[in-house]
C-alpha cells in the first residue's frame, strides 16, 4: 500500500474512534485555548530545533520529506495518558516498526533527563528527542518551540500530543490526547493492513 494511502487510512480510522472536537481548531481530541495557531503549530515542525540525548540535532524535514509518514509525539514521564499509550507502541514496535518514521519528544525540555529514563525502561526501538537550548536565546526558534508544543493560554503544553505528517510532509492531523494502538482497527491502519 502506498505510504500516503496508508497515512489516510490511519487518520480516517481516528477520525471514526475520536469524537470530533469543538470550534477552536481541527485538531483533534481534548480541546484548550491556545497563545498559537493550529497553522503556527503546523509550521513548527519546519522550524524547531530537536536533539538527542547526546546533543546530535534530528533533521525533522529531511525525515518529513523521506517519502514515508512521520508521526512526533509530545511525551512526558509525569503524563498518565503518556504512560497509558505505551502498551500501544509496544503493539506497533512489534507489528511495524518501520512503517512510519516515530520521533518522540519531551513535553517539557526540563523534563528531558527523567522523560528519557523512563523512555528508555520500556525498551522502543525509536529515540527520544527535546526541545534545543538555542530556543532559549534565538527568539526564531524560541516561538517555533512554542508552537510546537501548542502552547495554552495558561503557557502549558497538553499531553500527549501527536503530529500525522503524511509521506509528502503535510501535516494531515494534530491529535491531542491518548492514542490506543492496541485498538485492532487503528493498529492495524497504522500499520497498513
């Protein structure tokens, strides 16, 4: 199956299994004022700075643009949903690790240290990412870290939150809220069969 089909069928299985939200954006799942746009949280995924725990920077367009589909979550070790889904990734690192490309992201970059331990217990095959220092000093990068992480009015970050980007690069779809992957049905879309 082509990645894109792929990628729409996922998102047509969402669709059906999460209730469609309320009139402040199409994103999908649980629903907060926002200090920035669905359109400057689509943009984002250009622009922020994501690195490892080794500080190598995650070239998140040339990933986008690797002709399959991406999916970035925002995660935390603190987030019960977080901890919730992990069962579900567990189901896809076994059924199709390598159907998508998966990046993982701390919800806080404070966080980072303690959302990678825990990361690391459950033993995914995919690396954990956080937000980078110059998001600090480069106000460039420090508004496309906040729309990355959907900053609310109250300057939170829901979580978890996740990014479908199509095979082209498209984000089709925000989700915020608890995926369940070991659903038959959404696990089998995302891993296209």
């Amino acid at each position: 199956m082509e990645q894109r089909d792929l990628a729409r069928r996922v998102l047509l299985t969402l669709l059906l299994v999460v209730p469609p939200a309320p009139a402040f954006a199409d994103i999908i799942g649980m629903q907060v004022e926002r200090k920035v746009t669905e359109a400057d949280m689509k943009a984002s995924l250009r622009e922020v700075e994501l690195v490892d725990e080794k500080g190598a920077p995650l070239d998140l367009n040339a990933l986008m643009g690797s002709g399959k589909p991406t999916l970035v979550s925002l995660w935390a070790h603190w987030c019960p949903n977080c901890l919730g889904e992990v069962s579900g990734y567990k189901a896809i690192a076994k059924a199709c690790p390598r159907q998508w490309n998966i990046v993982f992201v701390s919800a806080r970059a404070g966080d980072y240290p303690k959302d990678l331990a825990k990361f690391k217990s459950f033993g995914l095959p995919w690396k954990f990412y956080h937000v980078g220092g110059s998001s600090r000093d480069d106000v460039a990068k420090a508004k496309a870290a906040r729309a990355f992480y959907g900053e609310t009015v109250e300057g939170g970050v829901v979580t978890p939150m996740h990014y479908f980007i199509d095979a082209s690069g498209a984000v089709e779809a925000i989700v915020a809220g608890k995926m369940d992957f070991t659903e038959p049905d959404r696990l089998a879309a995302f891993c296209g069969r």
